[in-house]
C-alpha cells in the first residue's frame, strides 16, 4: 500500500510539475510578447521625439523669417516719403511694399501659431507613449515577479517528484529483495 500511495504522489508530483512548466512557459511567452510592445512603443516615442524636433527646427526658421520681415515693414515705416521719392521710387510703392510686407508677417506669425500647436501636440503624444511605456515595463516587472514565483515552485515540485521517486525506488528495492530471500523475513519477525 505504500508503494501504491508514494506512485499516486509522485503521480500528482508529476503533474503539478508539468503545470508548473506550462505556466512558465506562458509567462515567458508574455514576456516577450510585452517586451516587442514595448519595443513598439519606444520607437513610437524615437518618432515623435524627430518629429518634434523638426517641428522646432521649422519654428525656429519661421521666427527668424518674420523677424526679417518685422524689421523690414520697420524700416520702410521709418523712411520718409520724400526720400523715397528722391530715390526714385513712386508714391505708391512703399504703401504697397508695406502691405506686402504686413501680408507676410500675418503669414508667417500663422504659421508658427500652427506650429506650436503641433508642438503642443507631439509633446502630449510622447507624454502619453512614455506613459504607456511606463505601464508596459511595470506590466513586465509583474511578469517576471510572477515567473520568478513559478520558477521557483517548479523547483519545489521537482525536489518532491525527485524524493519521492526515491522513496518509491527504495521500497521497490526493499520489496525485491523480500521477494528473493522470504526465509530472511520470517526470521525478522521472529526476533520482533
């Protein structure tokens, strides 16, 4: 009955063993399942960090455009209508390079508004992605908590499956050799 009962442990060992490995094996399978994503999501962030960084390279450009353009309506302001028609030029032509001019600076200042608002958004965009990484590596860190956790039960159970195997190869020894030599059993009794 022994025999029977330590067969029926190692048989559950077993089995929890082979849970245990299955368990594993899908933890590891959503560990990197979350490290592609995160992987994802870091190239996600790599974008938005280029696109902003264009985004401000454009800006820069366009201030530096319409603070010519500024200066410019400045200095035809300034210059008086005399000089300008000594120089030869008509009398309408500086109201029309200043309405050019002012054109251009409407032009440009939407621009940049236009600008800073993608700006606005690709800073919330990465925002949210470093968030989401955040979660993503968080998510992991249970995983591999978890795996560790499973890891180390699976390590349990084979030390059992292991003792009891042990045991069972014992009793099986212990039950041969009774099976040979039935003389040496009745004698042990005798003396008990």
């Amino acid at each position: 009955q022994q025999g029977a009962g330590a067969e029926a442990s190692r048989a559950e060992a077993a089995d929890a063993l082979r849970e245990s490995e299955a368990a594993s094996s899908a933890a590891n399978r959503r560990r990197r399942e979350l490290a592609a994503e995160r992987a994802q999501v870091q190239q996600e962030i790599d974008a938005l960090a280029s696109r902003s960084s264009a985004i401000g390279a454009r800006r820069l450009e366009e201030e530096k455009g319409l603070g010519l353009v500024l200066r410019s309506q400045y200095v035809l302001a300034r210059q008086a209508p005399l000089q300008r028609l000594l120089e030869g030029a008509s009398p309408g032509e500086l109201q029309r390079e200043l309405i050019y001019l002012g054109y251009l600076a409407r032009g440009r200042a939407r621009t940049l508004g236009e600008l800073r608002a993608r700006g606005e958004e690709l800073a919330e965009l990465q925002a949210q992605s470093e968030g989401k990484q955040l979660e993503l590596a968080a998510l992991a860190d249970d995983e591999e908590r978890n795996r560790a956790e499973l890891l180390k039960q699976q390590a349990a159970r084979s030390r059992t499956l292991d003792r009891l195997a042990r045991q069972l190869a014992g009793q099986q020894r212990s039950l041969q050799a009774l099976q040979r030599d039935p003389k040496s059993t009745t004698m042990r009794d005798k003396k008990m």
